[in-house]
C-alpha cells in the first residue's frame, strides 16, 4: 500500500475540560476501501468521528487529506474537501420527500423558482449509480418509509455531492435483519464507486462481512489499525474490550495511561 | 381555488405497508426507478387513497365539511342560495382569511400567533388614522399598515427566534399589549370612521361584470399553461407526471367552477335596481385570489418555502442543511403579521370605520380555525395557504347559514368552537396515525 491515504489522522488529542477523550489517535481512510471504526461504549468513537466531521476542533494532531494537511474548523470546512457524515439520527424532515430531503439546504433553482425537475433527476441518478431499488417513488414523504430505505436516503444524500469521504455512523443499528443486509450492501458499492468510507459498528458480523480494514478504539487511544482479512472475530473483540490482543494492539496499557 | 386543492393526488406515491418490506426490498423490480413511466389513472388513485388512510387527509375535511354544510342549509333555508348571500359570504370571511393565511406560515413552523387578529386591529388603526386624521392618500396609508405589521411581525419573530420565549407566551403578551395599543391610538375608544373611496371600495365595491369574466378568463389560461408546461417538461425528461386525462380534469373543474361562480356573481343582486345596481365580483375576491396565489408560489416553489416546511418539520435537520432557522422562523412572524395588516385593512374597508373591536373579539380564534379546519397541522411542517381559503369559507358559511336559521351568537360560537375542535382532533389523530409506522 503505496499509495497516499485518503484522509490520515495522526496524533490526535481532544479534550472537554479536565476530560481527555483522545489520546494520540491516528487513523487512515482509502479510497475504494471500507474501513471499520470499532470500540467500546465511551472508547471516543463518535468524538473522533465529529472531529473528522469538524463540528469539534482537534486540539493537537495532523489531519492530512490526500495527503495535504487541512485545517477543519466547521462542518462547511468538511463538506468542501468532500467529507460528508451520516449521523445515527439520520436528521431527515420526516413531512419531506426523497428529493427534498436529498437537496435540503443546497437546492437547485432556476430564477427564484426551485428546479424540481432536475433535482428530481440527479436524486434519481444518484440512487441509481447506488443500485437502490427498494424505493419506489422520489416523490414519497420519508414518513411513509422503513428504517432501511431512510438510511438509505441519508447514505444517498450524503453521496450526492461528489463527496470523496463517507464516515457512516452505525448506520445498520435500528435495522432488521433484512435491512441490514441491504444497508451493508450499499456501504459496500459506496466503496466499489471509489470512496472512502469508514463505517461504525458495534455489531462484528456487519464489520466482516463488509471492512477491509479494522480500526479498533480502546479507551480514547488507537488499539491497532490492521487488514480485516488479517483478523478474527475474536482478535477484534480482545482488541475492543482491553485494548490488545497478542501482538496487536496497545502492549503496555499501564505504561499508555500514565504517559 | 377549489383546484388548487386538488393538487393532492399530484405525487404518485405509493406508501408502502411497513409489514412487506423485508420481501419487497430485496425483490424489487429494478425498473422501478430505472425508467420512471407516467403511472396509471387507477395508481394515482390507489395511492391518494392509500395517503388518506395512511392520516394525510390534506383539504379533504374541509371540501366535504363545505359541501355537506352548503347543502344543509340551502335545504333549510333556500335564501342561503341566493345571488346576494353568496357575495355576502365571500366579503364576511375576507379579513379573516388574511389573516389566516399569514397564521399558515407561522403554524408551519409548529409555532402559534394568538395576537394576530388585534395586531390586525393596530395596522386598521394606522390606517383610519392617518386616512382620517392626518389626511394622508390612501398608499401612504395602506403601506404604512403593511409596515406596521412588518415591524409588528419583526419584534414576536426576534424574540421568538433569538430570546427564545415561547411563541405562545410572547403572542399572548402581544395579544394583551396589542389590545391596549389600539385602544391608546383610537383615544380610548372613539370610533374613527373612513371615508376615502379607494380603502371603502375594497371591501364594498365590485367589479364590472366584463371585467370578472375577464379576469376569470386570464386566470384560466394562465393555470392551463403553467400546468401543461410543467407536464410537458417533465415527461420531456423522462420524469413521472401527472397523466393528461386528470391534468384536462383538473383545468376543466378550475374553468367550470369559476364560470358558475363568476355568473353568480354577476347577476343582479340589488333589492330595488331602481335605487342601486349590485353586481359582480366583489373586489375582495381578487383581493384573496392573488394572496392566495403569492403565498402558494412562495411556500411551493421557492426555496424559502421549502426551508419553512423543513424548520416546521425537524428543525435539527434543517440546521443541518445549513438552513439559518432564526431567519426563517423571524420571516415567518413577518409574513403572519404583514397579512394581518391586510385582514385589518380589509376589516376597516368592510366596517366603514375602525373601533377598539376592530381585530378583538373572535377574529384572532375564527381565522387559527379556519387555517386548522382546512387542514395545516397545529404541530407544524403540514398545511398550505390554500387551507386557509378553504377553512375560512367554512367558517363563514357555518356562520351566515346558522345565523340565517336564527340562531344567536352564542349558538354560532358554540358550534364554531366545536368545529374548530374536531379539525385539531382530526390534526392530532392523522399525526398519530402516521407517526405510527
């Protein structure tokens, strides 16, 4: 692996208060290439993924996109490299439809007047570069949808926008069995379309069956970023509960926390 | 106006039982979405009624409460029919469907305005005062009281938007100190009659019975045009569209309704044609119609309408996208109380004069339930300005029909009351239903 990651944190500190959140995390994201954000409860997941995101800025640490060093101070600042974030709670205007809520905030016009016929069409286009064929009509409310087709409506809002990052957070949590599968698939293609996507799950078997890499969270600090092939099942889940397994991971978890 | 309404079955949704998805999803015909064709008259119909059983019932209770209330009383009480009760109708309910169309935007936020009708009642005062008192030409007049109301609206939606107090709180401060404003203005009380022509004719004047067949006409073609186009451009792309049958449907009843209204109007009513001739469209109806059209474009077709929708319908996923929610919840405040102005104007046009009732009383509960019996949600993100036309025309007929049956006052309000109860447990019922999947 020559080639320069997408998005490489290195070192990354933040802190709340008199909390230390993230201790020197580092983190690599490939184009083409899903990489699974895995951790326990309070590990920093989600701190780490809104510091991606921009909504908290780091307060030490490189944030290097294609290979550049960036500086994400807001959300705007993220959308503009390409790095779009789905959020567990979606944030879809329930009393919206497909392509309203796609195009939220960034609609097409002509004139004063909203063009919905060419959002109409790209929302279309998009859903179906993305293979989507669960939804029926671009014109229904999302209040009439299932989780898994709002999912995939958040996902496809978020892929709209030529965007190179997708950081997907735990998008497959409130699904059944059937969704989630389908979910899966699509994060899938996201990464077969040539993005970068890192996923965060809980659930082991949604992170086999579609990582390539494996980055494991423990206690606020990078236990180990390894290929998913190079794991297994229970390797990864050593790795989340005390932060090593074997050779992998944190070796000295005393010595770590007094540094 | 009644077409406006049935814009409804417009979206060729189908909503899908929540219980077959597991299996629909993973079998789904991908030509679906590959190739979008027009669908079908009898899918278009499927999916209205699937919509309606799903709790999006839209203007429906309105239009079948109207028809079924039209009926009622002209069986009781033929004079209902008449030419002259008729044009009666339409210029009572005018002032408070201003007013309720305003309330629209501001209940689609899921934000309420109680001091609506008395800061109707203040920009009425402006007006007679500067009219009467000052001498000032009839624009200066009536822009001052747009402006009044603009200003009005700029100080609930502020501190709405950026204090933070509760809609329902600041307006009933408003509704409280608005009462007292118009009653500082008028002098304690002294009733300020109007006399200049312009102001009285809006309310008290028609248009010459060519004229209306005129303007009915111009409406008509432009309604036609804009729908063909946008269905031509849309099958152009390969969109679905409406289907032409209905698209033909829908201008016919549009052409229909509006010429039987239009004759109506246009025969004489007057008592005694020797003493006075009474006939055509009052001005007023020209008045509503091109409001109504203003805020529909503004609330359908404009971006800002969107943001409106999406504020009302999750604010969190409106800040989101980036949309500036004070801004929109501020604008909203704007618009209510700026139509409020018109209700008032209108209201001094109709009364002559204006009095420290002007805008009190039951105008303020008549138009919220008129906006809410037409079908926009109390607790926001659904409703158009159409709503308000429709619930309004209710009101008035429940109104005008009891009061030509004899009833007194405290029947009508007694039963208003009522109506206006049964629509918000329609509202809270179709919520629930939907929130259930």
């Amino acid at each position: 692996m020559t080639e320069t990651p997408l998005l490489e944190l290195r070192g990354i500190d933040k802190r709340f208060g008199p909390v230390q959140v993230l201790h020197d995390v580092a983190l690599t994201a490939r184009a083409g290439e899903v990489t699974a954000l895995v951790g326990d409860n309070g590990a920093g997941k989600s701190t780490l993924v809104k510091c991606i995101g921009g909504i908290h800025p780091v307060d030490a640490g490189e944030y290097l996109f294609e290979g550049r060093p960036v500086q994400v101070h807001s959300p705007r600042d993220a959308a503009a490299l390409g790095v779009e974030i789905v959020y567990q709670d979606l944030a879809l205007c329930d009393n919206l439809d497909i392509v309203q809520n796609m195009f939220l905030g960034r609609e097409k016009r002509r004139g004063l007047v909203l063009d919905d016929a060419t959002m109409e069409e790209m929302a279309a286009a998009t859903l179906k570069s993305l293979s989507v064929r669960t939804v029926k009509s671009l014109r229904q409310k999302v209040s009439s949808l299932s989780g898994g087709q709002r999912q995939t409506v958040a996902i496809a809002k978020a892929v709209l926008w030529n965007s190179k990052l997708v950081v997907l957070d735990e998008p497959t949590a409130a699904l059944g069995v059937a969704q989630t599968a389908q979910v899966l698939e699509l994060v899938r293609r996201l990464a077969d379309n040539g993005l970068a996507v890192v996923l965060i799950s809980h659930n082991m078997n949604d992170v086999f069956a579609v990582a390539d890499r494996i980055a494991a969270l423990h206690l606020g600090r990078t236990a180990a970023q390894v290929r998913a092939s190079d794991v297994t099942h229970a390797q990864v889940v050593e790795l989340i509960t005390a932060g090593r397994s074997g050779d992998l991971g944190l070796q000295d978890t005393s010595k770590g926390a007094a540094a | 106006m009644t077409a406006l309404a049935s814009e409804q079955p417009e979206q060729p949704g189908k909503t899908e039982q929540p219980g077959k998805n597991g299996t629909s999803e993973r079998t789904g015909e991908p030509e679906k979405t590959a190739r979008p064709t027009g669908p079908g008259l009898a899918e278009l119909g499927r999916g209205y009624l699937d919509r309606i059983r799903a709790g999006e019932l839209g203007s429906l209770p309105a239009v079948a409460g109207l028809v079924v209330l039209c009926v009622f009383f002209s069986l009781l009480r033929p004079v209902f029919l008449s030419n002259l009760n008729f044009a009666n109708l339409l210029t009572q309910s005018a002032g408070s469907i201003a007013i309720a169309m305003g309330l629209v935007f501001v209940l689609l936020l899921g934000e309420i305005d109680l001091s609506a009708g008395y800061a109707s009642g203040v920009c009425a005062a402006v007006l007679a005062i500067l009219l009467t008192n000052h001498g000032w030409p009839w624009y200066g007049a009536v822009a001052a009281a747009l402006l009044t109301g603009a200003v009005i609206g700029l100080l609930l939606g502020t501190l709405v938007a950026k204090v933070g107090i509760p809609s329902f709180v600041v307006t009933l401060a408003a509704f409280l100190g608005f009462q007292g404003v118009v009653l500082m203005l008028l002098k304690e009380g002294t009733n300020v009659s109007i006399k200049d022509p312009t102001v009285l004719a809006i309310a008290n004047n028609n248009l010459s019975p060519v004229l209306g067949w005129l303007l009915l006409a111009g409406c008509a073609v432009g309604y036609a045009a804009l729908q063909v186009r946008r269905s031509r451009d849309r099958s152009r792309r390969g969109l679905a569209g409406t289907p032409p049958v209905l698209l033909a449907v829908r201008i016919g009843a549009v052409v229909v309704l509006g010429a039987v209204a239009v004759d109506l109007l246009n025969q004489e009513r007057s008592r005694n044609v020797l003493v006075s001739s009474l006939k055509g469209v009052p001005l007023v109806v020209p008045v509503i119609g091109a409001l109504l059209l203003l805020g529909t474009f503004t609330l359908q077709r404009t971006n800002f309408g969107l943001h409106v929708y999406a504020v009302g319908g999750s604010p969190e996923a409106a800040r989101r996208a980036g949309i500036n929610v004070a801004f929109i919840r501020i604008a909203a405040f704007v618009i209510c109380s700026c139509l409020a102005a018109v209700g008032g104007v209108i209201a001094a046009s109709r009364g002559n004069s204006v009095d420290p009732n002007t805008g009190g009383s039951n105008v303020l509960l008549l138009a919220v339930g008129s906006a809410v019996i037409g079908g926009t949600s109390l607790f926001g993100g659904r409703g158009r300005v159409v709503d308000a036309v429709l619930g309004g025309l209710v009101v008035a007929v429940i109104q005008n029909g009891m009061g030509l049956m004899g009833y007194s006052s405290g029947v009508k309000y007694a039963v208003t009351g009522s109506v206006l109860l049964v629509a918000a447990g329609v509202d809270a019922m179709s919520r629930r239903r939907t929130a259930q999947r």
